[in-house]
C-alpha cells in the first residue's frame, strides 16, 4: 500500500474525468492481468511458493493468483511466443516486457530477502536515480515462462508519476 499522505490520482486527463465525481476511497481498484503459461502446475507453484501469492479461483485450464492485491491470471496453453528485449534505464539493461508492483521500502527489502535464494536475479537489488526525486530501490527476475518481473519501492511515493527534469533525471 502506498502512503496514505502520497496518495496516487490519476494523472490521465481522461482518466481523471472519469473518476473526478466519485469519492477518493473507490480509487485505486485492484488490476487484472492474464497471461499464457506453458505449465500450470509449475507456474501456480512458482507463484504461491517463491512470491507467496495466495491461490483464488482455478479450473484445470486456469489459475486466479493474488499478486499483491491484484488479480494475477494464468491460462495453460501451448505455443505461445514470449517477445524478449531490453531498454538501457539507468545505466542497467531492463527487460521488455515486463510487470510488477510498487512496495513500501520494508517489504521491498523483506521481499528482496525472501527472494534471495528462491530465484536468478536478473538484475540485483540495486537503487536507481539515486540522489534525485525519482531515486527507488529495484529488481528484477524471470517466473518459469520467461516473464520478467519488476518489484520497485520509490524513496519518496510522491515522485512516482514526477517528469523527468530538464536535466533528463527524475
């Protein structure tokens, strides 16, 4: 959860014209995201295990994970071709595509922790932007299908959304 003082509003001019009539409580709802998966079984135990994501809904074609509070979705079928590429941030080479989840700085060093020995970093715990508004903590590491995951934690939750300066830093 973010700081309840560093609450995030839509920045999106349509965005926030839809939502600027209803109370900030209803703000933000939980994502949904569906991906394919090669292997069920192993992606739901990678998942649950290695992240502690707790299992929802699921048929023998599907799986519900909550991922951080958001609804996590994974279809078994075969084929599928994962598009691998990178973009230089900072100085590091970030997998494309890739998702994940802002955390508080404690549970992202907890997670860091807990991570350390259950998967292949592909980028370690490092800090980026440091000095600047943008500074966060980052990681980032591949599930079972080759997704890259993200998991960050801003010094200050307020420059979340903050454009670059002039300078080209946060």
């Amino acid at each position: 959860m973010l700081n309840r003082e560093a609450r995030i509003v839509p920045k999106c001019q349509k965005t926030a014209i839809l939502f600027k009539h209803l109370p900030e409580e209803t703000m933000p709802r939980p994502f949904h995201l569906a991906f394919p998966t090669s292997d069920l079984a192993r992606t739901r135990d990678f998942y649950v295990e290695a992240l502690g994501c707790a299992l929802g809904r699921q048929d023998a074609s599907w799986i519900d994970l909550d991922f951080f509070g958001h609804q996590l979705v994974f279809h078994e079928c075969g084929g599928f071709v994962l598009p691998k590429s990178s973009n230089p941030v900072d100085q590091a080479q970030v997998p494309i595509p890739h998702f994940g989840v802002i955390l508080e700085p404690m549970a992202f060093d907890r997670l860091a922790e807990h991570l350390e020995h259950r998967v292949a970093f592909l980028i370690e715990p490092t800090v980026r932007f440091a000095g600047t508004a943008g500074e966060q903590k980052t990681l980032f590491f591949l599930d079972p299908d080759g997704y890259a995951l993200e998991f960050k934690s801003f010094a200050d939750d307020r420059f979340i959304f903050e454009p670059f300066s002039d300078e080209g830093q946060p």
